[in-house]
C-alpha cells in the first residue's frame, strides 16, 4: 500500500474514484494474460489525458514508485504483470480516434482504444489500417505498440511498427515528447518512434499515436492447402515466396493443431495431414485470381493431398476461422496453456517444426505449432497444469530449448509478443552481451530510477545455454 | 597529427598502406557533399574488416581519439567533416555483396559498396531493393543507412529504414554487436536495427547490413503533368491520394527550377509553367493502366496545362531526367548550392512552396524548389556564392524561417538528408528540450566519450526561434 501522503496527491489529480486500492481493483489488475504469472500492485489509476499522466508521473517519480502503464493486459509474455508492485495505470478511459486525416492518410488516436473498434471505423472510412493481432477484438492499440504486435497480414503488410509514424508520450519524469508526425519521411535525430514501439512500457508511457494507413485491397481471395508431408507444406512456402509472390497471409498449422481446431469449430478438417496452410492474397481482382492461380500449381506440385478455395467470403471466414480459433482451441484441451512465438528465417520452418517435436518428445510433453509460416513466425503452444510443477518445469525446459534451436537456425526468441517476464533470462542470447548492456543504456537513458515496467525485457540473470544434443 | 605511439597501433592493424596522415589524404577527407564545411582530420584510415574496425575502435577509444566513419561522403548536412579532428575511416574497402538469398529475400552487404552497383546486381537476380537517393550513383549503401536516405519512390516504398532488418555494427569501446537478422519480426528487445538506422555514425560503425529485398514490379507508367497555377498541382497531389492510389512517384517542379533544368538538359519543357508533377506508377499491367487512367483525369480535372505520358522506357528516361537533374541543373547556375529538405504533410505542399517563394523574397535571396511531393518532403534550394557573406547569411536567415515554417505547418527540419552539422541548431524545434535530452541520454549510453562523429545532430547551442511575421 502506498503512503496516504502519495495516494491523496494521485486522488487529487485523476479524481476520487480514478485511484483505487481495494482489493478487487488489486487483484484484476495483478495478471495478465500470461499464465502463472501474478502480483499485487499498490493501487490502480485510471488517468484521462496526456496532462494528467504528466502529474502523475511526477508524483511517483517523487516517491520513486514503479508504474505498470496497461490496455487490456492481453499480451502472453508477462508485459504487464506488476511484478515490483507500484501503481498500474489502466488507459481505457482514453480510448478515442482523434481523427482520420483523409487527406494525409493517418489516424491519430489514444492508446485505450480497442483495435478492432479502430479498424471497423478506419474501414467505414474505405482506409485500411493491416496490422491484426489475433487479440485485436480485446487488445488496445497502445498495448500493440507497446509490445509491436504482429498479425496474421505480416508477411505482406508488416507489423505495428510499420504503421506507427508518429507518438506522444510521457516520460518517467513527466516530460512531454511527441516523435514524428503525419510525416512519411522525418530523420530529425534519432528514431525515437521505433524506439519506443515495442518497448513494452519500459521507456515512456504512450499517449497518443499517429497510424498511417493505407488504401484497401480491392479483392481477396483465401484458400487451404492440406499436406501429409510437412516438408510439402515447408517446400509450398519457399516456392510462393521465391516465384516472388507475397501472399497476404501465409498460415501453418500443425497435425495436432488441425485436430484440436476441428474438435473446437467442427470444420471438416481432415486429420491425417500433417500439415495445412492458409492463404490468401489481396490486391487487384486480376493480380489476385492470377496469384491464387499460380499458388495452386505450386501446391500441386508439391504434392498437397487436398485443396479447398473459398468461393465466398462465408466460405473464406470458415476457413480463417480454422487458423484463428487455433490458441482458443488449443486452450480447452488443459488448464494451462503456454504459448511461444520463436522465429527464424522463413526458409528454416519445417526444419523449425521438427526441431520442435524432437525437442517435445525428449521432454515428454505435449506441444501443437501453428503460426505465420510466411514470416518463419512460429507458435508453439504447450498445453500443461499449472499445479503439475514438475511438467511445468519440463515444459520450461522443452521452451528454453526451443529458443535456443531457433537462435541456431537464425531466428529470434520472440517475433511479435515481447520479451516481459517470460523471455527476459533468453534475451542475451539473441542480442548479446553488448546488445544487452546498450539497451541498458537507453533504458538508464529514458527511466534512470527504473520506475516504467522494472522487471521487464532485463532480466537478474541470464540463463545459460544449454548445449543441444539432437539429429 | 596523432601521436606516433597510437598511429603506430594503428598501422599494425590495417597494414602500413591503409593509414595515412599525408598532405593529400587529410584534405581529401576534410569536406563532404555540403557546401562551405572544412575541416582537417589527423588521419584516414581503411579498414577491411569488422575485426579491424573492433581493434581500431579499442586503440581510438583508449586513447580518447575521435573517429567519423564514412562511404562516399556525399550527404548534405555536413555528416562527415571532422569537424573535431581525429580519424576519417574510409569504407571502401569493405564493399562486398555477402549473400543474396533468394528463398528469404534479403541481401547481406558490406557498408562500403555503392548503392547502384547493389541496385543493379539484384536487378539481375530478379529482385527490387526500393530506396533510390538521388546520390545512389555515387553514394555507398552505409551512407544511405547512416543518413536513412530516401528517394523518389518513398511514397509508395518507404525509405532505406523499411529495408534494413539486420545490422552488424563495432560500438565505440569495440564491441561487435548484431541486431536482428533474415527476420520480418523480432521484437527481442529495443530495434537497435531502426536506432542505428539514421543515426548519422554517431551511435555505432555500422560494418553489414541484411536488407530486405521485395518481388519488382510487372510494369511501369511514367507521365509529366504542368500547370500554370500550383494550387491545381498541389489539389493534383491531394486527390490522387484521396482517390486511394499511391503512386511510386509523384514529383514536383517549380517554375525556377524548370527553367534551369530545361536549359541543362534540354527537354523542351515549358518555361511559362509553375508547376510541374511528375508521376509514376508501377505494379501489375492492369493496375498501372488503370491508375495512369485516373490519374490523367485528375490532372485535367485540376485544369493541368499539358499532359505528356511516356509511351517508351526511353521516354519515360526523358521524363525522368527531368527531375532527377534538378540538383545538377541548379549546381551549375552560381558558384554555391544550399539544398535542403524540410518536409511537411502532403496536404500542405502548396502551402509550403508559396511560404518558400515568400521568404525568399523577404530575404531577397534565390530559391528553387524541387522535390518529393506525394511525401511532402521538399528541396528548396538556393543557389548563392560563398565568398560573399553577406548574402550566405541572408540565404542561412532564410532557411531558419524555412524550418520555422515547415515545424508551423507540421512538418519536420529534415526528411531524408539528416541533421549533421547543419540542421543541429534546429533540432530542438522539432523533438523539444525534453527529445534532446533523451536523445543525448542514448548518445551517452553508445557513446560515453562522444568519440563517434563528435559535433554532429547534437549543437552546442540551439537556434532560437523567430516570431514569423507573415500572410
């Protein structure tokens, strides 16, 4: 609990009801959705604008108190786990567009906003704003530049960051900066916009984002490839992408994935593939019908046992549904799920999935993989009990080695949901002894109290690598 | 001139040959690519290797020795004259294309090889690499990821900074550091990869880079739009990008720099003109002719005076020279060129041309403007002479008021060019006093003895702001 002498000076600039510290406001604002994970903040504010944060952050970096910054706490590595206590500051009340400029092709809004709500009225507008976090239906679109979130369009259209031209953000003093602007083209200094999507609220508290968009595909067209050999499936993704097709969206999903999927939404998958790939490609009627045309000759070719294109949008949202329900599904199965987002080069896919079951059965646990095959950006899911400690720690076990296959294949630990709690101890070793001390350094830069988010992206200790027996 | 004992350290890691402190070396290294910047280096140095870089870095850091790390020098702010002395490292020596990789898309390149020569080689190879600064010619890729330089298809592609996903780089105490990879996602920890991109060598020497590469466009359509009133030019820019059609290429003229252009290279363009636009589209047959289609209709619906679509790649050439001589063209007419690059939003570019010729006027000084418009990044450019300080001064005057303006109307002191020596009085107008300090805080956290490029983006005193009197 904070002094009376803090708290009266948080109530004094939010308004009353604004700060709580009962135990109900404590208790929801400890997790989020990352499993295992939990810790009571001190109180939870709910600020309504950029001035109100600038005070408040002045307070507490008086009174030297950690602060939480949160949309709806969806992300899966731990990112807003008030693990050092302090204050969580919930953005929901600043939730509004701004304004979508027609002629600039931007958007400018608050960080509380939920992103499926932003997109529907970019769309209402005929703009198209792409990233698409399959959180977007409860995630914020602070909490996506806070942690840069990726999406199934990514292999096309980028992630986040991509589309993040301009920011307004608090710092740990309570400063002011806005970075960018509706500006396509601005070197002014250093890239502090970047620098601070996917920072994961360790740098300045976000207040305002400027978005471009884009103009919307005219036509799309969606389809599934089933394989019963993955390297099929693996050999597909190179040969799209190397007859220097881009398709939109470029989706894996593994044997047990597909099984739990179709026990989940009852679609009709076969299941005894090993492997299935959604794709879809946007873009001019003519260049789609001649893209799909071209996809499915690559898929025939190598060897796919069964191919379905959507006719109709139903019949494309049926099929997307398949991919989209794979996390949700996967989730019934067990109490606990835990889900990794490992990365290589797309060129390392089927390698990866085979690593990854090798490395599933040496540790005898059960883990399903689907994700964005495109950009080599896997999920591997396991699906556990959380009070089976000694399965946990297996599962743990199998995930460390998991980031360790993916850094030899020349990928990374986390492709789109953030380092947080979870990935902390697995930093150096995709970054380095180095990499670690500068961003040290820009942390001590940014927050030299260490007040926003301590406990995240740098861990007490790095873990050690193991050295991996496989093959 | 350094002391023997460190130019001694020196020579035994490049090899006798590739240190030099002669006459014809230091003078040869003590300007660049901007007019009325000079100043002599102790020594040149020429590195093979990152290894070499990371042993020099360690001699030059231990002996408190400044070093500016350059390609070809042609940046326009003064990047790299060492204007604080120590060592010009020369990267010329490492200008090797390391890898294509056709399965991934990407290529991995040394910072010492020129940016066409790269552009031609993966031509070849069937791949596209969009940024194409004006300087591509001449300049080397490090140069281009250095100053985040653009081009004239940024409208549609982005800049140098949307294609670099991977980065090795020797830190000033030597340290090798490696940021992302042959990844479209990483979110690992802070993006290094977009910090050092722009960063003007004054965080990191930057010894490869993974570029992204994209599949080319199937066809391309070129066309010249003029106009007699530039609002109908500038209502052109607005309504082609309102209609939801992004060009590669939207270009714009003034009538100064018409005629200028039009008796260097001799295209027959029309001298009574205000404005020109020049347009390109490029994508799938299809899509271009119907987007030139549109796009002539705007143009005669904004009254343009002539229209001229290239019916051959020769043609096309033609067109292009146009714009791309501009530089040249206005280089030739006084003994001294200040080009510049305030940018604003692509809806305020008439308003921005017509603020231009105002001040001009008000100074009493010779301003052209040329420059990408579809991105509102502009090059007003003045053609003075600088033995005659009087008049330097009133062009220097006039570019304060430039940059006042272009912050006035939401835009930025620089969009491709950087802040160097030149635009460093003018940064805190842009990121304001609380910007400058973070960026000095990562400055500090890279760099604690200031020993990369010293004197660059960072002044030692900020300009201050004029009240603009004008309308």
């Amino acid at each position: 609990m904070l002094k009376a002498e803090i708290t009266a000076k948080l109530r004094a600039i939010v308004g009353e009801k604004h700060y709580r510290d009962d135990q109900e406001a404590l208790v929801a604002h400890s997790y989020d959705g990352t499993p295992m994970l939990q810790s009571l903040p001190d109180g939870v504010i709910y600020p309504s604008s950029t001035e109100e944060i600038s005070q408040i952050m002045k307070v507490l970096s008086e009174y030297r108190v950690p602060v939480v910054s949160r949309g709806s706490g969806s992300n899966l590595c731990g990112g807003t786990v008030p693990s050092e206590g302090g204050v969580v500051m919930v953005m929901h009340r600043m939730n509004r567009i701004l304004e979508v400029d027609m002629e600039n092709l931007t958007a400018t809004v608050q960080p509380g906003l939920i992103t499926a709500e932003m997109i529907a009225h970019i769309e209402e507008l005929g703009l198209f704003y792409p990233p698409d976090p399959s959180s977007m239906k409860i995630s914020t679109i602070g909490g996506n530049i806070a942690e840069c979130s990726g999406g199934l369009r990514g292999l096309k259209y980028g992630t986040t960051k991509d589309y993040v031209i301009g920011l307004e953000a608090v710092l740990a003093n309570g400063s002011i900066i806005r970075t960018g602007g509706k500006l396509m083209k601005d070197v002014a200094g250093y890239d502090l916009t970047k620098l601070l999507v996917g920072s994961e609220g360790t740098l300045a508290i976000i207040t305002e984002a400027t978005l471009k968009l884009i103009p919307p595909p005219k036509a799309k067209k969606t389809m599934l490839a089933m394989y019963k050999d993955i390297y099929g499936a693996a050999r597909t993704v190179s040969k799209i992408i190397e007859s220097k097709i881009i398709p939109a969206t470029l989706e894996f999903m593994d044997n047990p994935t597909i099984r739990v999927v179709d026990d989940f939404a009852k679609l009709g998958l076969p299941l005894d593939m090993e492997a299935v790939l959604l794709i879809e490609q946007d873009g001019d009627p003519e260049t789609v019908e001649r893209d799909i045309a071209r996809i499915r000759e690559i898929c025939e070719l190598e060897k796919a046992d069964r191919l379905e294109v959507a006719e109709s949008r139903e019949e494309a949202d049926r099929l997307l549904t398949a991919r989209r329900s794979a996390f949700t599904a996967l989730a019934r199965l067990r109490p606990t799920t835990m889900l990794e987002d490992a990365t290589v080069p797309r060129s390392k896919i089927a390698d990866m999935v085979l690593r990854i079951n090798e490395i599933a059965k040496k540790y005898n646990v059960t883990i399903a993989t689907f994700g964005h095959a495109g950009d080599g950006n896997l999920h591997p899911t396991a699906t556990t009990d959380a009070r089976d400690k000694e399965e946990v720690h297996r599962v743990e076990e199998a995930f460390a080695e998991i980031f360790e296959a993916s850094i030899e294949l020349g990928g990374t630990i986390t492709g789109e949901h953030g380092v947080g709690i979870v990935k902390a101890p697995y930093l150096e070793w995709k970054v380095g002894a180095p990499g670690i001390e500068v961003m040290r350094g820009i942390k001590a830069a940014f927050d030299p109290h260490n007040l926003l988010n301590p406990g995240k992206v740098f861990a007490k200790e790095s873990r050690k690598r193991v050295v991996l027996q496989h093959g």
